[in-house]
C-alpha cells in the first residue's frame, strides 16, 4: 500500500484482486477531484463495472446510471449514462496521460464529463490536451492491469467499494 499524504484527496477503490489508491489532482482539475469525492461518499461508485477494457489503452467504469452490478444493471447501456449532478466544463492541464493515470471520460463535447472516468494502461500522450486528468494510480495498479478485457467484457470486473481514504 501506498503511503497516503493527504488522505481528503485519495481515493481507495478495491477490486477482486485488492485496493487501487489514486491520489486526486484537486489543484489541476478541482471540480473533477470534488465530483469523485462526492460519488464515492455517496456510494454511487461501488458495484460499478470496467464496461471497456481496451488491452494496451485503458480501463474505463463509472457509469453510475447503468452500470452498477446490484441494481438494475444491464450490461448493454453500461457507459451511457452518468450521476445525477451536472455535467463539469473541461479542465485541461499540461499533466500528461501516462500509464496509471486517471482521466475524465466524456462525448465528444469537452465539457459533458459527469461520473465516468478511465485509468491509463500505458502512456497515453495523443490524449493530452483532449480529457481531463485528474488523478494517478500511486499503488495497485497490477490490480488494474488484470481486469477482463472488452467493450464490454463478458463478464465484467466491478468496483467493490471506492471510498475517500480520510472516511476509510
């Protein structure tokens, strides 16, 4: 396990494998940071799928509409959907997309990020400048690499529970 720093700005996501820790950029992408907060507070990401596994791109999940396992879950309309809040204006940095980094995953409107988010596989740079990055994978990260490929996967990896490590 990672030594966590600032403990408001990690978040904790286990997987069947074992914990993934992320420590937040609030100071790059501030409303990105606050929204995961927000979600992983309010539970909305636990039980949620990796809905497109791309081997050698990333993992992508967070689909709190329709892609949590235990409620209503349909594998089908997974990645369509977002939270309940409104969708976060764009915030681009100069923070590169290097592997085990965590980046905003929206359409093909800059500003339509909501609850979606994908980790990096591997460095990622044509993304730079396109999707918000918001966090890095500071321990974990096999438990990242060994989730089930697909778009979607047959049989999806999900977020066990993601939690803000001060509430851990």
């Amino acid at each position: 396990m990672a030594e966590i720093t600032d403990p408001e700005n990690t978040i904790i996501i286990e997987l069947k494998d074992g914990p993934v820790t992320i420590e937040l950029m609030p100071k790059i992408a501030h409303e990105h940071a606050e929204r995961m907060k927000t979600l992983a507070r309010r539970g909305d990401y636990d039980n949620v799928v990796f809905h497109r596994v791309i081997e050698g791109f990333m993992a992508q999940t967070g689909d709190v509409a329709h892609g949590d396992f235990e409620d209503g879950f349909d594998l089908r309309m997974a990645g369509t959907g977002g939270s309940d809040m409104p969708n976060l204006p764009a915030e681009f940095s100069k923070v590169p997309h290097d592997r085990g980094t965590l980046g905003a995953a929206r359409s093909q409107n800059p500003n339509s990020a909501n609850s979606q988010f994908f980790i990096n596989f591997k460095d990622n740079h044509f993304l730079n400048g396109q999707y918000t990055v918001y966090g890095r994978v500071i321990s974990g990260m096999e438990h990242v690499d060994a989730l089930t490929r697909g778009e979607p996967p047959e049989k999806p990896d999900r977020m066990l529970s993601v939690k803000v490590a001060a509430d851990a």
